[in-house]
C-alpha cells in the first residue's frame, strides 16, 4: 500500500453490519487493519448508522450483524489493545458534527458523488430519495473527521467519499478558521512546548515563511506531531500558524488504497454476499469442502479425460491466492494434460481453506461463549473514542462560534 503516512498516525475505518463477514472481507480489509494497527493510531467502528441508511425498513439485519462482526474482527486478529474499536451510534458526536457539516455541504457536490446514483440504481427496490442517504458522505465525512485521521483505509469505491471530507475539511477551515485572538494563542502554545522546542519551532516557521524551505515547513510538521503536552486545538493552531495561515480545525484526511485484493468467489465473481458465493469466516469443515467440491471448472472439461485450461477456470482462482507455487506448477501441468481430475485439484485448496478458517471460527466460538469479554471491548473503545470526539467537538463549536457557554 502506498501512501505518506508516518508511524502512529491516525488511521480510522469502518465497516457496515450487514451481514455475516466472509473470506472476501478478511482477505479484501481485515488483513489490512490487523497490518495498519501494529504501525499507527488505528480506530475501527461499526458503521450502524449508514447501514441504516439503506436498510431502514429491515433493521433486523443491523442488529444481529453488530455483535457478530466486531466478534469476526476479534477472532480475526484485529487487536483491542493495540486499536480502538467502537459502535458509532454510541458516540453521538458524530452526529452532531454530521448535522454541522451538513449547513457548509453544498448540494451539488452530494448529487455529484457517484456512488449516490449508482446506488439508487442498484437497489431499486428500496427507497433510498432521503435526507439520510443523500448525507451519507458527510455522516461518513464527520467519522473521519472528528478523530483528525491522516489515513482512511477503503476500496476503490469510496474513495470519492474521503475526496469530499477534503473538500469539507478545507470548506470548513476557511469559513471558521479564522479565530479571533489568533496569534496571541498561537504565540502562547509555543510557550507551552518548553524553550529549546518552542525556538526550534521558530526558527523553522521564519525559515518557511521567509525562504518557502519545504524541509523546514516538513521538520515542523514533525515537531508539531511530537509534541504530547500540546491539545489538539494548539497542534491546529501552529499548524497553521507555521504555514502562515489561520488555523486548521479538521484535518485533511488522505484514503489508504487497499491494493485491489479482489478476493474471487466460488463462480469466480468477486466474492460477495449478494451472488451467494462466499465461505463465511465461521463456516465449519464440512461445508468448506462441501462448497469447494461443487465449485464449477473450466467447462471444457466435462469429463475427466478432457483437458482444461487453468485461466479459464475459478478453482484456479482460488489457488493465485492459496497456493504455492510448486502446487500451482502441479495444477496447470495437471489441468492442462488431462493427468489430475478436478477433484483432486480442489484438495489442496478445500485444506487451506480450512486451514484458514478453522482458528477464526474457533476463536470466534470462544468470544461468543464471552460474550462479557465483547461487550467490555466495545464500552472501552466508545469510551476512548467519545473522549478524541469531544475534543474536536468543542474546538469545532468554538470555531463555529457556537461555545457560548464557555464566553
Ligand atoms: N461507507 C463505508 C463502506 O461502505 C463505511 C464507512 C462509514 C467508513 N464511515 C466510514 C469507511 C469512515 C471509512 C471511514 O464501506
Ligand atoms: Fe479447474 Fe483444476 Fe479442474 Fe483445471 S483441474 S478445470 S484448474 S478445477
């Protein structure tokens, strides 16, 4: 994955509940998670509330999904002690910030998402011309957003939704980032840093703004990202202060390209809930080698002394991802002279997958037989997460000029 993301910044991604998590999700973002939360500041959420925005006439799905996904997470690999990991319905902020961006969100840029009208036109069956779903890039926006993320690890498909917060962000520091008192705030958190760091900041403030040095205004960044005993609201502050500017409330986030790990399903289609061809991360063995057995093949081959051609065929697929290369030689030389029948192709993978799956769904088992333990991880997770949104609430009404209990 390529991206400018330094070690222990903020990552933050979400995940709808849905439904049931398969091979496609652990292969296609949760990998993915368990690598980022071991370099950066990770945060994980369920996404309840978009889910909502789609399925608000069948909620039953959300409600069974939540518990079983964030148990999927656990059994995963994904690491409370390392990431946060939280329910967004339960850190009502979000909405609030929601409900702000929503006054500066111009309606064109909203119709203007693609996956607005692509999704209307793909579930047609549901009613989707609501407020809500026309919002779902700044719901998703505000997730972002109120943690400050630098990185947000998604698909191709919503990376237009991390381009918007950009644009949101940056609509947003330039109508409120103007603060009254500015300089002076900015000149007393330089106090704050202590005298060798606070000259060091200085010194690489004059040497940007007098001579645009980008390594200065970069080394200043990093001195900035260092500091522990500086808020948020400091830290924003002489960013912007460095660069001359006023002060930058929300932070720009960039999306962390998950490099298309197309997972292929059992009929070669992009594994996926609604073609029905996924192996669930809790399927047990039987129904493993039960689905891999009656996978199709090259439909060449229609008996056994047929020969077959691996590119054409979705088992093959499947061992691009499982196999070695001495096993994938054996397919291709098999396949192709007639030598190995299908089924004897499958047994490798039917045992890899199995491999693979069995210690999630063993995990998985023991987190729902502690279910205390689960719930425990959430609470200290939305708790964590409530603390940073709160923050950036109170910097974000400040900004706006909404704090007047605080004048
Ligand atoms: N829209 C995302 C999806 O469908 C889920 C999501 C919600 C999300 N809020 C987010 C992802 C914030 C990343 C960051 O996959
Ligand atoms: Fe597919 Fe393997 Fe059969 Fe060839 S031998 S058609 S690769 S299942």
């Amino acid at each position: 994955m390529n991206h400018n993301l330094a070690h222990g910044d903020r990552v933050l991604s979400g995940m709808r509940p849905t439904g049931r998590l398969h091979l496609g999700h652990y292969h296609g973002v949760l990998r993915n998670w368990i690598d980022l939360q071991e370099s950066h500041d990770c945060f994980f959420f369920v996404a309840d509330w978009h889910a909502l925005t789609t399925a608000y006439e069948d909620r039953g799905v959300i409600s069974r999904s939540v518990w079983d996904m964030v148990v999927d997470w656990l059994a995963c690999g994904v690491n409370p002690n390392l990431a946060t990991l939280f329910i967004q319905s339960r850190v009502t902020e979000h909405a609030e910030l929601h409900l702000l961006l929503s006054m500066i969100a111009p309606l064109g840029w909203l119709e203007r998402v693609p996956t607005y009208k692509d999704q209307i036109e793909q579930l047609r069956e549901r009613d989707l011309a609501t407020y809500g779903f026309l919002g779902y890039p700044v719901l998703q926006s505000a997730d972002i957003l109120i943690y400050g993320a630098s990185g947000v690890p998604v698909g191709e498909d919503q990376v237009s939704h991390v381009e918007l917060t950009r644009e949101l962000a940056r609509r947003f520091n330039h109508l409120f980032g103007r603060e009254p008192g500015f300089e002076e705030k900015a000149e007393s958190a330089i106090g704050k840093m202590g005298k060798k760091q606070g000259k060091l900041y200085r010194e690489l403030r004059r040497r940007f703004q007098e001579a645009g040095d980008s390594e200065a205004l970069e080394e200043g960044q990093a001195l900035l990202e260092a500091q522990q005993n500086l808020t948020m609201a400091d830290r924003a502050r002489l960013a912007g202060y460095l660069e001359g500017g006023g002060r930058s409330v929300l932070t720009e986030p960039e999306a962390l390209l998950t490099r298309a790990a197309r997972m292929p399903g059992l009929d070669g289609r992009k594994m996926s809930k609604s073609y029905g061809n996924t192996i669930s991360l809790r399927e047990p063995d039987a129904e493993i080698e039960q689905k891999i057995r009656t996978m199709p093949t090259d439909p060449a081959r229609v008996r056994r002394d047929d020969p077959g051609d691996p590119e054409k065929c979705p088992v093959f697929d499947l061992h691009r991802i499982y196999s070695d290369e001495s096993t994938k030689t054996w397919v291709r030389s098999g396949c192709q002279s007639a030598g190995i029948g299908c089924l004897e192709c499958k047994r490798p993978l039917i045992e890899s997958v199995q491999a693979e799956v069995a210690p999630i769904r063993q995990r998985a088992e023991e987190l729902e037989a502690d279910q205390d333990h689960v719930r425990q991880v959430i609470q200290d997770g939305c708790e964590r997460a409530r603390g940073v949104a709160r923050e950036t609430m109170d910097e974000v009404r400040s900004a706006i000029g909404l704090d007047y209990r605080q004048r």
